[in-house]
C-alpha cells in the first residue's frame, strides 16, 4: 500500500471518529437541551398553577368576606379574579401538553370553578337585593341555607384543592424524572466525549507512530547506505514494499551498484595505466641510456680525433638526455596526482621546510622562514608543493642577493603560505601560462627546466581543496600563494 494510501487512510479513521464524537455529542445535547427546556417550561408551569389556585382561594375568600359583613369591598378582590382567572388557565393550557394527563385536570378546575361562579354569583345578587331592600333578606337567607345545608362551597374547594394537589404532584413527579435524565444525559455526555477525545488521541498517536516509524527506518536505511556508498562501500537495501518510497531506494541501489562497476571499472583502469606508465618509462628510458652509453663510448674512443666543436656537441647530448628524462619523470609525477592515498600525519611545517632548504637552496642565499603552524595533513603531498617552489625560487634567483621567504598567515579553515623570491619575476601576461603544462620561462639553452613542476604543483594543491596564484612582475621578484586545508586532529 502507498504511503498516501496509509495516511489518507489514517486521516479518514480520525476524521470518522471526530464525526462519531460530534453525532453522539450532538444527539445527547439535544437530550440535555429537551430536559433543559422542559425544567425551565415546568417552573412556568408550576408558578401558573399556584397564581391560578391563589386567585381561586382568594375569591373564595372574597365571597365569604361579602356574605359576612356586607361590605362590597371585599367584592374588588373577587371581581378581580373573574378576569385573571380565565387568562391563568388558558396560559396553563399553552404551557402543558395538549395529550397530557394535566389537561384533563386543569379542564376538571375550570369546570368546578364555573359552576362554583353560577352559585357564588346567585347568592352575590340575592345578598345585595337584601341589603338595598331588608324585606328580601328571606330570599337571601332560603338561598344561604340550601347551599350551607349542601355544603356546596366546602365541596368545590375541596374538589379543586385536590385537583391541584394531583396537577403539582404530577409535575414535581416530572420534574424529578427529568432532573435526573438531565444529570443522566449531561454525565454520559462528558464521559462520550472523554471517551472519543481518548480514542481520537490514542488512534491517532497509534497511526503516527506507526506511519512516522516506518518511514523514519526506511528513510534510515538509505541514508546508511548513502554513508556507506560515500565510504566506498556499495552495498544496497533490501526494500520490499511497494510505496513512494520504493523508488528512491531503488534507485539507491542501482546507483550503488553502477558506482561499484564504475569503480571496478576505473581501479582496472589505473592498473591498466599504471602499468603502461611504467611501461613507458622503462622503454623510454632504456634508448637514453643507451644514447648516453653510445655518446660516452665515442668520446673514449676517438678522445684524441674530437674537434673543440664536436665535444661541444657531444656535450650537449647528455643535457638533453637528462631534460628528456627529467621530462618523463615529471609526467609521470603528474599522472600520480589524485591516484594514490597517502597517510595523514602530523606535520610540523618550519621543520619540513627548513629540512627542504637545507637540501634545495644554495647556502649563499639569505633564506628566511616566518611562523609556520602544525598541520595533521598528507605530508608527502605537502613536500612536494614546497620542494617544487623551493626549487623554483632557486632557478630564477641571483645567487648573489637572492632572498628567498616563506611565511604563513591563517584564514577561515585555512592556511595561506607564501613563498617568495627577489628573482627574475615573471610579466602578468605569463601568471596564468607558468602554471600549465610544459611552460617555462627559460630558454633550453639556459638552466634546463622541464615546465611540469608548477603544474603539478597546482595540481596538488587543486585536489586538497585549495588555491595558488602569483603575485609579481618583471625584474621585481615573485611571491606564490597558496592555501592548504587546517585538517585539524
């Protein structure tokens, strides 16, 4: 499966999650708002009730107070109810449910308390003829006594209060179960979500750890086989999977093993080389020493016949034997460079220079060295710049005032020596040229030079990482600068 196909796979497993939490949160916050709501609309409900059972009481009241005394004050509290009353209960049928039980007890109310009305308003009018005309007070009092003798007013108070009794039980009952399913709803709520919230991070930590590791150990494996391939090791990586991945370390693999073939390739090549250099050398240096045998033969043999002209000749033969050998050892020098590995060691740089002069330059030069560091570094390799240099300043200084100088000054990761001379120096035109192969600034008749010596030089310093340039003019010295890596241990 692709790596894309897995994480995709892991974002739809954590999204459906997500979406499950949010449905379950959804549907038991529905729940919390439903008893929410009804709690808040029960509250109403009961307030209504007690207002309504209030007004009741207190009409009842009211007629009571009229009958007793006759004072028709007590009679505003009673035409107050006639209004409130009506609009109570139709409020506390708006606020219960139509199918409910409570509107069947709130319909039982409204009936005892309109017959109540048709009694209360009877004996209301008969009391008040008594009161304007004293000789209908019978009436008044047929009325009172066939209703007290019925006990009809105690009856439908004690009807209603019980009705009311039943209404509040029912809906302080309600309240309770919905007390509880709201408790119930918001508790299965917070532990849903802490459930989900949980499963979300431990499947999603799951997923990423899972996805995280697995790419992590392969993109390991190729990077240790990268480090292996930059140590000359070419091994490859053994990589089943069929994913994004695949690719790369395939194509790690094909890279290491063409490097390998490569390398085989190139090491048959320098074998190859190798031994045609030595081949070369030894075929080409067999007829100079033959040539230089022959030359020395005729001069012991014919000693006495030899004109001044003809030594002179003969002369030369040899000095042109030795540039053509100093010639094939040069180039055989330069083919070297870069081919062969050379230990690292620590070199302290004014010993390897002073022990160089004592070798390369004339005891009549004033030669003078500055302060020089201690590399960890190919010493062989770094021999041969100076010794090339040293040797170099020699052939193109006066041995009568030559002042030849090296000295150093440190850089940003690396040395920058300085070797200079008060010689012959060299035209800017010539600063690019000398560094090339088989450039030279002497004529053949002169000291003999090959022109290889610089550009092996240049060469070396090259595959260390470094540069040289020159800095000079005619008749004015020259002064070659170079910088070699620190390599510090």
């Amino acid at each position: 499966m692709k790596l894309a196909t897995q994480i995709s796979l892991g974002f739809f497993i954590a999204i459906s999650i997500d979406l499950v939490d949010s449905y379950v949160n959804y549907s038991l916050t529905q729940k919390v708002n439903t008893n929410t709501d009804f709690l808040t609309n029960s509250e109403v409900v009961i307030r209504t009730s007690s207002n309504l059972n209030r007004d009741l009481v207190d009409m009842q009241n009211a007629l009571r107070g009229y009958l007793l005394s006759g004072d028709r004050r007590f009679l505003i509290r009673y035409d107050s109810g006639l209004s409130t009353i009506p609009e109570l209960i139709k409020q506390e049928r708006l606020l219960i449910e139509p199918s409910s039980l409570q509107i069947s007890r709130l319909d039982s109310i409204s009936m005892i308390h309109n017959i109540w009305l048709g009694y209360a308003n009877q004996i209301i009018d008969a009391k008040s003829k008594a009161i304007a005309d004293p000789a209908l007070n019978w009436r008044y009092e047929k009325l009172f006594k066939s209703q007290f003798t019925l006990n009809a007013g105690k009856n439908y108070n004690e009807r209603i209060a019980a009705i009311f009794r039943s209404f509040d039980q029912h809906e302080y009952d309600n309240r309770q179960k919905r007390r509880a399913a709201l408790a119930a709803s918001i508790k299965a709520t917070d532990r849903f979500s802490l459930f989900f919230s949980l499963l979300l991070v431990i499947v999603g930590s799951a997923l990423a750890f899972y996805l995280v590791r697995k790419i992590a150990r392969r993109i390991d494996s190729m990077v240790k086989l990268a480090e292996k391939i930059s140590t000359g090791d070419f091994a490859t990586v053994n990589d089943d999977q069929t994913d994004e991945l695949t690719s790369l370390s395939h194509s790690l693999n094909l890279m290491s093993q063409k490097l390998s073939w490569n390398i085989d390739e190139l090491e048959k090549r320098n074998d190859e080389l190798n031994q045609f250099a030595y081949v070369v050398s030894h075929d080409l240096k067999a007829p100079i020493r033959g040539i230089s045998n022959v030359v020395q033969w005729i001069k012991e043999d014919i000693q006495d016949e030899i004109s001044p002209a003809m030594e002179k000749y003969l002369d030369i033969i040899p000095e042109r034997l030795k540039r053509m050998a100093d010639l094939i050892n040069g180039l055989l020098d330069y083919a070297r460079i870069g081919r062969s590995k050379f230990p690292k060691e620590e070199v302290d740089v004014s010993v390897l220079v002073k022990e160089l002069a004592d070798v390369i330059v004339p005891k009549e030069y004033y030669f003078t060295i500055g302060d020089l560091p201690v590399l960890f570094t190919e010493k062989i390799l770094l021999e041969q710049v100076f010794s090339n240099l040293l040797s170099n300043a020699v052939k193109y200084t006066s041995t009568d005032d030559g002042h030849i100088r090296v000295s150093c000054t440190e850089q940003a990761g690396v040395y920058e020596f300085e070797v200079s001379d008060n010689g012959i120096g060299i035209e800017e035109q010539y600063h690019g040229k000398i560094f090339e192969m088989f450039q030279t600034l002497r004529e053949k008749h002169d000291e003999e030079s090959t022109g290889i010596g610089l550009a092996i030089v240049k060469k070396i310093i090259d595959e260390n990482g470094g540069t040289i340039r020159v800095l000079s003019s005619l008749d004015k010295g020259a002064k070659f600068l170079f910088t070699w890596p620190k390599n510090e241990t």
